[in-house]
C-alpha cells in the first residue's frame, strides 16, 4: 500500500489550543536545557522586537498582526493511531512552547488571551478535570503544580518532571526580566499564538520507525539504543508498545552511558565467532542499522518485517534476552570480581564482557561461578600468551571471537580443558611446531624479560607474585595489585628494579659484557620498589642494595637475610613449597649468574601455582 506523509500549517495556537497529544515510546524524556529554551527564546524575541519596534505605535489589531514578521519553528511529526495522536517527533519542542504558554498565562490580565493560553495547556474534560495537551497519564501532576503556582512536588518521580520544573523556572525569569508593559505584553501573545509556524507531518505507523530513524541520524541524533527500541517496539502494536517500552526501560536504565556498549557485546557474544574487521566496524558503528540489513546476525535475529515470526521474536528477545543479559552486563561492568578488575583495570581486556555474555544462558543458575571462572581463565589466558612471547591484540581478540563459540552450553568443569586447549594451538600455530605438552615450559620463560615485555604487563606480575606470597604468609601487602600494577608517579609509584647494577663486580659473573646485559634482564633480576628516589644508583654494590631491599616489598625483602628471622609463618610457607615444588626461598648475600639462575627458577615455580600450569 502507497505510504503517505501529510504535511499541514499550523501556528502555535492552532497546535496546542484544545489539542492532547500522546508522547511515543519513541521519544526520550523531556531532557531541553536552560541554554536551549534561552536561544528559543532569544530567537523569538529578536523577529518579534524587529516587526513590534516599527508597529509599536498602532493598536493591536488582526490586520496589524498580519504586518508582524513570522518565525519557524520547524515541524513535528504525529501519527493517529485508534483516534489517538503520538507524537513522534518534536516533543522537545511542545513541551516547551507548552510551559512559555503557561508562563504567558500567569502574566496577562487580559481575560480572553488567559482563556486561549489556559487551553494550550489542557484541555477540559467533565469526568477527569484538566487533561494536559502532551502526555496527560506522565506529567499530569507536575504540570498542575506549573499552571496552579503549587508548591512543587516533594518528590519527582522521573527526569521529565524535573527538567519541566526547572525550564518553567529558566523561562519565567527570562520572561520577568523582559518587563514588558501590558500592550507590549498583549502583542507578544498574539505574536506567540499567531506568527510562531510549525509544520505538522502526519505519517502512517508503518513508516514511523524509519521516519524516526532518519530524523534523529541528523543534527542532536538519538543514541543507537534509543532508535533501536523505536524500531524494534515500533513493530508491535499500539495495544503492545506502553508494556514492551516499559520492559525495555526498566531493563535498559540500569545501563546508564553503557547501553551501547551492551547491545554491541551482547550481538558480538552470541553471533560472531571469528574476527571480521568489515563486520566489527559496521556494528561499532550502526549496529542498530546493521541487524535489520541483509547479513546472517540480521537473519538470526529476525526483526525485520519480512522474517517470520517478527513480531514473536522482538517479544521474546525484549522479554528474555535484554531483561536478563541487560542486568548481567550491569553487574560485571562493575567489575567487583576480582579477575574482572584484574582484566579490565589494568590489562583492558574488554572482551571478557563478552565472553561472559556468551558463557551464561538467560536466569543462569550458575551465573557467578561462570563470572569467576571465566574471568579467571581469560587472566591466566592473557598472562600465559605474554609469558610465551605470543600475545597481540589482533589474535587475542580473534581468540576472544573464539571463546564467545566455545563457551556456549559448556559446563565450567571444560573451561580449563577449553583454554589449555586455545593456548596450545596458538603455541604451535606461532611457532610452527608439531607438538607443544606444556602452556609454558622454563626455557621459554627465560625468554621473557625486560626489554621484551612492556613495563605495565612487567608491574602486574611482579604484583601477582608479590600478592600470592603475602597471601600465604599472612602479611599484609604495602599496596595492593591495581596499585602496583597502575601507579607511576615519581614519588607514589612502582618502578622496576634491576637487581644487577651496570658495575665491574656484577660484570665478572658473566662470560662477557653481551651476557652480562642479557642476564640482568631476565624476570629473576627485577623486582619492584616505590619511589624513585629508593631506586638504587647505576653502579651501586648489591650488598647495599639490600638495605634497600629489606624495606621495599617482601618479594625484594625475601633476598635479605633479616627477613628470614622470627618469621613462623614465612617459614611454614616455605617448608610447604620445598615439599611441593621442590623449591624454595633462601636469602642471596651474592647475586652472581648462581643466584640469577636460582632466582628464576623458583619464579617460573611459583608462576606455575598462581597460574596453575
């Protein structure tokens, strides 16, 4: 059926007087700020002070208001629906045109202009008194407090309440500071009910959601989210959008300035299993356009018009899929897991949201244990990659693509066997080996030092091990990991240390120079202290390094001698890991190629327990 869009004249009067509008779930909340409604207004002022300058001598007349200049105030677009009018777009506009009526209402003293501005606010109805012109059944209370010059409410229950009190306020003392006599005040009015011009497009429903679209894409646009849910909810039908825009609400507003990101995460977890660059930039783009094109995420969703089962699916996904994953991305975006905050706040590992989003099905009763240990496992994923020598972000997040596919519907008793599994393939597929028995081996650790291995990833797992040893000798640690790992400054930051001074002494341990160089930067000889004023000089001895050492953190500590005196709990700790791991600490009074190497082993040991290699 041929579509029709309506366009029809209208001044202010005309629009408002004797008028209800209903506002579409289309629209956002009443969100004007005071600098918006001021250059209305100024606007207003200015053609209005230009026509009454020159006429301002003549009676106020129907014939002379014709002489006065007119000022447009663009168009507004409605749609009638079981003789209800919605207004789909420009309800910015009348709500405020609506309250400078209002404004104007307490201002005059002339009967019949009171009479006409009183019926640009409401309406009257015999059964339910004052009926407000824009969306009676929501600001019916707020709006009685603006017309009776009523203590306004105690408590608002929404952002519209709000901002209409406080540009009622803006406008009133716009307009008070005007101080207008009574016959220039008489001829604003009429200026304001008369020569203020909008156009009404009246449109049928079916072209509502693409009609909102293109409007809110140009100038102050809509969010993504927000023209989503008037193309999605603009689907169903008038008897279904008040309770599915309710629904969407509720579970959106738990999201605030993150709903985008969700909506993105949430398609990426559930339909794109495999880097596609083409395809990530068009959803980080317009994914709200994206999944209504033709492409497999649109025919897996089926909310276009000409799916089966549209209007069943767009229930069930708003209903099921945004009520309970919107919650689920809420809660881990807080981060309050510990491996979460880990992956986020230190490592930006922004994946992991998706993963988890993949891994949990709706109302998943295993929801936690899957949010710590899938976090849990994306940590030792992306520090095993880096100990390995075979991280990057553009395969880390193919393999987060990856994990989105091999988390769903698998039991977390898989996760591991999963991971070991990505880790694996990835070692043979950089290295181009045949066979890998292990996610890390100590030769290849030994690779990983300082000048291979950026200083943030250097500072989070100097904090990890420092973390893991005071766990379990119940010491208390000077800061915690995201301090450590995060904290740069000169005076309050963590900086890493070279056990091995650039000195004769330290040299001679070495075969040569080139060595010496090389081994000073193994994992073994770093350790971290704060302040860069504590950091030891160039050449200095290590025996006085160690009096640095006994009050820096108690990995450096554990190199010193004093630390091993009247210390039970240390000494349990470390009669637990001889008998583990066959290792243990032991104070170093000579750090020679020895102590280096002894040093790194017991390293490589304990990486082996805090990422359970």
């Amino acid at each position: 059926m041929q579509q029709t869009i309506t366009p029809d004249r209208q001044t202010v009067e005309s629009c408002l007087k004797q008028k209800t509008y209903y506002i579409d779930f289309y629209q956002r909340e009443y969100v004007w700020e005071k600098k918006t409604v001021e250059i209305l207004l100024n606007d207003i002022f200015y053609n209005f002070e230009l026509s009454y300058e020159e006429h301002k001598d003549d009676d106020l007349s129907p014939e002379l208001m014709e002489k006065f200049n007119w000022y447009y105030l663009n168009i507004f677009i409605t749609n009638n629906v079981k003789n209800k009018i919605y207004i789909v777009d420009g309800q910015q506009r009348l709500s405020t045109l609506t309250l400078i009526a209002a404004k104007l209402y307490h201002m005059t003293e002339d009967g019949s202009l009171k009479d006409i501005l009183k019926e640009c606010v409401f309406t009257k109805d015999k059964w339910r008194g004052n009926i407000f012109c824009l969306d009676n059944e929501k600001r019916k209370d707020v709006m009685e407090c603006i017309l009776d010059k009523s203590p306004y409410l105690q408590s608002l229950k929404n952002k519209t309440e709000k901002n209409l009190i406080e540009r009622y306020q803006d406008i009133s003392d716009y307009l008070d500071l005007k101080n207008m006599d009574s016959k220039k005040l008489k001829t604003f009015i009429s200026y304001f009910l008369e020569k203020l011009i909008l156009v009404e497009l009246s449109i049928d429903k079916e072209d509502t959601p693409m009609i909102f679209e293109v409007i809110n894409d140009r100038g102050e646009a809509l969010k993504p989210f927000e023209i989503l849910k008037g193309k999605i909810i603009g689907a169903l039908s008038k008897d279904d959008t008040d309770k599915y825009s309710e629904i969407w609400e509720n579970a959106i507003s738990i999201l605030f300035e993150k709903e985008d990101d969700f909506l993105i995460d949430y398609i990426k977890s559930k339909y794109i299993y495999k880097r596609n660059s083409k395809i990530e930039i068009e959803i980080n783009n317009a994914y709200h356009r994206y999944i209504f094109n033709n492409n497999e995420i649109a025919n897996n969703l089926k909310f276009r018009r000409k799916d089966k089962g549209q209007i069943v699916n767009i229930k069930k996904f708003i209903n099921e899929d945004l009520t309970y994953y919107s919650h689920l991305y809420a809660k881990i975006r807080k981060n309050n897991y510990l491996y979460l905050r880990y992956n986020n706040e230190i490592n930006s590992l922004s994946g992991q949201y998706q993963n988890i989003l993949a891994a949990c099905r709706i109302n998943d009763p295993f929801e936690d244990d899957k949010i710590k240990a899938l976090s849990k496992e994306i940590d030792r994923l992306y520090v095993l990659l880096k100990l390995n020598g075979i991280y990057d972000s553009n395969s880390f997040q193919e393999i987060s693509y990856r994990i989105n596919k091999e988390m769903a519907n698998v039991s977390i008793d898989k996760y591991r066997e999963i991971f070991n599994g990505i880790i694996i393939e990835t070692i043979k597929e950089r290295r181009s080996l045949q066979t890998v028995t292990t996610v890390l081996d100590y030769e290849t650790f030994l690779k990983r030092d300082y000048s291979n291995m950026d200083t943030r990833t250097l500072r989070y797992f100097l904090a990890r091990i420092e973390d893991y040893v005071c766990c379990n000798i119940n010491q208390t640690m000077q800061n915690d990991v995201f301090y450590i790992s995060t904290k740069t400054g000169d005076k309050s930051g963590y900086h890493i240390e070279h056990i091995l001074s650039r000195n004769e002494t330290n040299k001679s341990y070495f075969e040569n120079e080139e060595e010496f160089e090389t081994k000073r930067n193994l994992l073994g000889g770093l350790l971290l202290l704060k302040d860069r004023s504590n950091i030891s000089s160039g050449n200095e001895e290590y025996e006085n390094k160690l009096k640095t050492y006994s009050n820096s953190l108690v990995w450096g500590h554990t190199l010193c001698d004093n630390f091993y005196h009247c210390n039970k709990d240390f000494e349990d700790f470390n009669l637990r890991l001889q008998q583990d791991i066959n290792n243990h600490f032991e104070p170093i009074d000579r750090f020679d190629k020895d102590a280096l190497d002894k040093r790194s082993r017991l390293l490589y040991d304990l990486v082996k327990l805090i990422w359970e290699i």
